[in-house]
C-alpha cells in the first residue's frame, strides 16, 4: 500500500480526468489566455510598499495579511486552502459597562479608546469589532496588537495566526479583559478574539455560474425538513451572496475585490484599504490595483479546475468509501452538503446559511434576512421670505440614515449594526437604529452594552433617494384709500362709485423648496445571524485541513462532532453509527480532494 500522500497524489492524477468525464463539469465563461496568465502573476505576486509621493500610491499595506494571494491560497496547489498560521483575526466586544458619572458619548468614546482607538470608528461611530491585520502599520498599531496578543495564552505562528488548530481552540477559550478608572469613570470590557480561515478556491468560477434560481430551490425544499432550514445570503443591496464563510460576496469579481484591499491592503475603486487606527488621517492618493487587474486575477481563479474523487485502488477500501458515500446520505448530511448544485457538479455544498450553534458564533455576524419592503416617503418644504419662516412636514415613522449588516454600532441609547466598506467586512457606514431588543442600557450615571446573537424582527434600512425642486412666490399687498376730491366733496364718479387711490403698494418674493425623499423600510426575519455559516464545500476536503470556519478542528472527525444547531440531529446519527460506518464516511470524505491539475507554485 501506498503511503496515503502519495497514494492520493497517484490515484489523483490517474481518476482526475476520469472524474471530470463522469461529473461533465462545465467550463467557465471563455477567457483569453493571455488574461489568465496575467490573473495568475498578479495572484502570485509578493506586492511592496510604495512611496506614495513618488508612485502615486502606497502600494502594499500599510496594513496587510499576506504580501500575495497565493501565499495564504496554498494548499493542494495555488489556489487552494490555508492552514491555521494564516487565519485572519479580529478582537470584537462581548460586553461592556462604564459607570462612575454623567453618561455621554465622548465619555463613551474616550473610554473604549483605552481600550483600542480601532472601535472609534471616524464615519460610524463606537464599533464593537476591529481588524487585527497580521502586519504593517506604525509602530503604535504594532506594539497594540503585540499587547492584545499577549493576553491571550495561545502560540501564533510569525504568518499572524495561531499556529495549529488546538491553538485556535485556545485562542478561542480566552477572553480579553479591560479594566481601567479615568478620573470618577470606571470602565469593565470583556472581548474576544475570533479568527477566519482561508477558503479554497478550486472550482470558485462554477460557483460563480450558480444562479439565484436554483438557490431559492434549494432554499424553499429545505422548508420542508424538519431540522434543516438554510437561508439565501441576503446582502444590502438586495443581492444574493456565494462567497465568503458568511455569504456575504455576491460574486468572484467582488470577492477579488474585498481580497486585493482586506488582505493585501490593495486599494481598489471601491474599497478602501484598511485604516491604521494609530493614523487614522492618513489616505491613500489613488488605487493600488487597477480595475483590469482585477478582472484578471478574477479570471484566473475562475479557470481554476474543480476539485475531483480520488477513488482507491484497494477493493476493500473503494467499497468502503462507497458505503461512507450511501451512509452520508442516509443521516442527513447531504442535505446541507448536496453533492451537485446546478454546474457545480461534486460540490457538496448548498451555499445556504446555517445555525451552527452557540459554539460556533462569531460577533461579525451575516446579514440578516430580508422578508418584506415598504415604500415610505417624506416632504419636507422650506420657506424663506423676509421672515425667513419654514416649516417641515415629516412621516416620523423613518428613523434615519440606515445601513444593516457588519459590526454592531454601540452608540448610547440604541442598538445597531453598522456595515463598513474598508476591507475587512463590507461600506463605509452609515448607522441602523433597532427600536427594539436594544442589548445596549443608558442611564444618567451609567451605560451597559452587550452584543446580542438575534436582530429584532423589524430593522428600517433605509435607502435614501432625494429630488428636489424650487419655485418662487410673489405676494402684493396694496391699500386703497379715498382721494381728496372725494373726501372733501363726496362726489361720485360718472359710475357712480367713489374714487380711490392706490398706496403703500408692497410686493414680498419667497422662495419655496420642496424635498421629497423615498426610504424603504425592510422587515427581518429574526435568525442567529452570529452563529450562521454558508455551508462549505466538500469537495477537495481531504486537502484543506484544518476545518470549520476558524479553522479549529485538525480532522475531518473533530470537524463533524463540531456540528450543532440545525445539524445538531446528522451530527448525533452520526456518532451512533458503529465504527465500521463512521470509518465509512470518513473514508469518503478523504476521496474528495484537490484537483491534481492544480498550478503548483514557481520554484
């Protein structure tokens, strides 16, 4: 018998055509070669810093996770997955209480800033997570991270992320605690650190090809079952997410868009890259990367090849992973982890959100779920005269400038959620105020916030359109009064009505203008938007270990018995098989692996 890597690369490269004649896998949408050339250099390119004075742009940074794509995208081949070492990480806020005075929000801010200027957010506000970039920044932002590392007891590997799976358990267990009086205010904050592992990206332009249709298919069948009940990845804007842990990417382009700018600090025409908040000032004078480029490395990931099975020889193994196969069905797993979904034939996947469990949340949460729109419109009307009088008529129903989705805002008196187009989750932010299940507490003297795993049912996102328009009004005014000859002499005119004359003649010009401006108030379907994840795929699986979204399970059998939530009753069907079938699935889930046509980095 072969030893196991070599025996999968080996039978890998025997069944790969194979497999790709029995899935009849489609291509994805014909490009040039020569774009795919330039994808891959541009994919595989160690990005610098630049002098922004001499270049015109800054270049990598000045906050970064990797200097290229393909250094994290290594597993199995360029493109592939990333071992825990490279996990992203963000330090976010569990809760939160300042007392010892007045309650306002400078004091609300300058206390958080002891604890990380990072969660004053310029344009949103008091935020409750921030980007923990693995490299870059000034020295302040440097020594920050240093600390927040410090406090929690886990290994980190010098690529910025713990350095296996235990250790991103134990990173996971930690809490971060803050304490601190400045003058009568004391300040308590209890946060943690929560990681992201990198996602492969083999087969991602068939992915792209899944339409919305055939989602909402899947979606509506789940309905049906009684313990499972994916939901589409709803965005802000009203489209529908493929990409990402959470969804949250609409297509291949945008997810190589928010990659260039979160992960290499690649400024893009839409996405800012991150923002040191030890300098939270400075901007970049223009793009780093160019639309073209993006469309190219966003070519090149499409041309990617699938993953494939690698079927083993030895008849009793290959009749074991064939039952592993029938098995995996029968409790349930196919239903999230379908095995082909429109041309992504051999998936494994849904691309749906699911509950995970308690244990799995994580405080940048998915966007919740849109069930229903309403129009709702307001007028407003100024007057200026020469007594500059206006009046306003406004539908009290709207609550202001909204945005869902992202990070939790803290501001006092309201709880909202806040989405921020930099890099790290989503645009550059407005705030959504939740009139009800507030998780944050103001009083006069004391002010309490704790982040909550369920929106209310009803959020009012608003999308604000405005047209307006100005006219001006003329007004006269003019008394008449009698002439002399007809008050001395009381004659009459030859109509015989008295004669007057017209004085004090005034004329008053105002201008009047008019707003109307159209909001749409979304409803929520309620849901555990931090506990939710788009299903991973499952093909190539044996090759992009570790598993689970922050990469905390160093096996296939850690990552299945990490199910909870609505795969809670597969996970427990599961662990009552007897061995013999659960070394079944797992014997399956290791012929699903990375495609051996896969470009393999340069020497």
């Amino acid at each position: 018998m072969l030893p196991k890597r070599k025996f999968f690369t080996k039978v890998g490269i025997r069944f790969g055509m194979i497999g790709c004649l029995l899935i009849g896998a489609p291509t994805v949408s014909a490009v040039s070669p020569e774009s795919v050339a330039i994808g891959q250099q541009l994919f595989e390119k160690n990005w610098s810093p630049q002098n922004p004075a001499l270049m015109g742009n800054d270049g990598l940074g000045p906050l970064f996770n990797g200097q290229s794509c393909a250094a994290c995208h290594r597993q199995g081949g360029i493109g592939g997955a990333g071992e825990a070492e490279f996990n992203a990480k963000t330090i976010s806020i569990e809760s939160m209480r300042i007392s010892g005075g007045r309650i306002n929000s400078d004091v609300i801010r300058q206390a958080i800033r002891g604890f990380h200027p990072g969660f004053v957010d310029p344009s949103a506000g008091v935020v409750n997570s921030l980007s923990l970039a693995h490299h870059g920044g000034t020295s302040a932002f440097a020594q920050s991270r240093q600390a927040f590392m410090e406090k929690i007891p886990a290994l980190f590997s010098d690529n910025g992320g713990s350095t296996n799976a235990a250790e991103v358990r134990l990173a996971n267990a930690t809490p971060i605690l803050y304490t601190a009086t400045q003058g009568t205010y004391h300040t308590s904050i209890r946060a943690r650190m929560f990681q992201r592992n990198t996602t492969p990206l083999f087969g991602a332009g068939l992915i792209d090809q899944v339409t919305v249709k055939q989602l909402r298919a899947v979606e509506r069948e789940q309905t049906k079952h009684p313990e499972i009940s994916g939901r589409l990845a709803t965005l802000a804007s009203g489209g529908i997410g493929k990409f990402g842990w959470r969804g949250n990417v609409r297509s291949l382009l945008d997810f190589c868009d928010q990659a260039c700018a979160a992960e290499v600090g690649l400024e893009t025409r839409r996405i800012n890259q991150p923002i040191d908040p030890m300098a939270p000032a400075y901007r970049n004078p223009t793009v780093d990367i160019s639309d073209a480029q993006i469309k190219a490395m966003a070519a090149f990931v499409a041309a990617l090849p699938a993953p494939t099975r690698a079927v083993p020889e030895e008849s009793d193994r290959r009749m074991l992973a064939a039952r592993g196969e029938q098995v995996f069905a029968s409790i349930g797993c196919a239903v999230c982890h379908r095995p082909s979904l429109g041309p992504a034939q051999g998936i494994y996947s849904d691309l749906l959100l699911h509950d995970m469990g308690p244990k799995s949340y994580d405080l940048n949460p998915a966007d919740p779920y849109i069930t229903r729109a309403t129009p709702v419109t307001r007028m407003d009307f100024a007057i200026d005269s020469d007594a500059i009088t206006t009046r306003t008529i406004v539908d009290d129903t709207v609550m202001g400038t909204a945005y869902y989705g992202g990070n939790y805002s803290m501001e006092p008196g309201s709880s909202s959620m806040v989405n921020r187009q930099s890099s790290s989750t989503n645009t550059a932010a407005s705030r959504s105020r939740i009139p009800t299940r507030s998780s944050v507490f103001v009083s006069r003297n004391e002010y309490r916030f704790k982040a909550s795993p369920v929106p209310p049912m009803t959020l009012r996102f608003v999308n604000e359109r405005s047209k307006s328009k100005t006219w001006q009004t003329s007004k006269t005014d003019t008394r008449l009064v009698e002439n002399e000859v007809n008050r001395n002499n009381r004659e009459r005119t030859a109509s015989g009505r008295d004669t007057y004359t017209s004085e004090n003649t005034t004329t008053t010009t105002q201008n009047i203008r008019q707003t109307r401006t159209d909001y749409t108030r979304l409803h929520l379907e309620s849901t555990r938007f931090t506990q939710e994840w788009r299903t991973p795929p499952l093909w190539g699986v044996h090759d992009s270990a570790p598993y689970m979204h922050d990469g905390r399970a160093e096996t296939l059998l850690e990552a299945i018995t990490m199910h909870d939530g609505e795969s809670k009753g597969t996970r427990d069907r599961f662990l009552t098989l007897s061995l013999e079938d659960r070394q079944a699935v797992i014997e399956f889930l290791n012929t699903l692996v990375a495609p051996p046509n896969a470009p393999q980095p340069r020497s």
